[in-house]
C-alpha cells in the first residue's frame, strides 16, 4: 500500500551492534500519469530516458546506500537504483554527475553481474546508451 501524495524523501536506516550506524538514502516515488519518457533522482543528479517508461505506471528511482561486490574502479558518482513494479527491458540512456572531472564509463548491475557502457564525458557530465538494469553508478577509466 501506500500514501496518497508521497514523493519521496530520506530514508535512515539505524543498525544496532558493538558499532552502532546508520545509513541515510534519498529516493523519490513517481505516478507516471503523464507518461514521461525522462524521469530523474531527488538530487537531480541521475536521470534516465526511454520510451519505455512512459509504459510504466510507477518507477521508485533512490541513491543506492552502497553496491554490489564486483565493481571495478573507483565510483566517481553515487549510486543510483531504478524499480518499477513491471519489469523494465530495453534500451535507455542514463546521465550522471560525476563527482569531479574525471576520464569516467558508466557501469550498470542486473542482479548478477557488472556491465560496462560506452561513455560520453563531459565536464562533471556522463551519459550512456544502456540496457535497463537495476543499478547505476561511473567509475574511473
């Protein structure tokens, strides 16, 4: 179930033991009533594109609080989660900000294994043609 007019927000997770901490994520919850082909993360800083989305009535798109074992190279962005109720296949295109200027490949996760895309960098800016996956984060070169 959920709430009327809930779009989003912090979510804190506290964790308990010989070394108590929490792990704070943002996330934004999107009705696609208007069936937009763009949606992007609270911070503004992640967004992806594809026609396919307009065919999704609702897509959850959070910071991943961390990711996967596997991943080579440094991140040089945060960590972007996308879930939908309806399984989203496909192609799209996704752009990140980079936390510095950097020589950066977007990688994507779908569950199993890393995938790396080829990247256009500009400035603090990557963007990549993609499959759909789960997670997205870019790493440097």
């Amino acid at each position: 179930t959920y709430h009327k007019d809930v779009q989003g927000g912090p979510l804190t997770l506290r964790f308990q033991g010989s070394e108590p901490y929490a792990v704070k994520s943002d996330w934004k919850y999107i009705e696609n009533k208007k069936k937009e082909k763009t949606l992007g993360s609270r911070d503004a800083k992640f967004s992806i594109e594809s026609a396919d989305l307009a065919k999704v009535p609702v897509v959850i798109i959070y910071n991943s609080p961390g990711v996967p074992s596997g991943l080579n190279g440094a991140m040089v962005s945060n960590a972007y989660t996308v879930a939908s109720a309806n399984a989203l296949t496909g192609k799209a295109k996704v752009t990140l900000r980079l936390n510095e200027e950097a020589s950066a490949v977007i990688m994507g996760y779908d569950g199993q294994t890393w995938k790396e895309f080829k990247t256009n960098v500009n400035g603090k800016e990557a963007s990549a043609e993609v499959d759909f996956m789960e997670l997205y984060v870019a790493v440097k070169k």
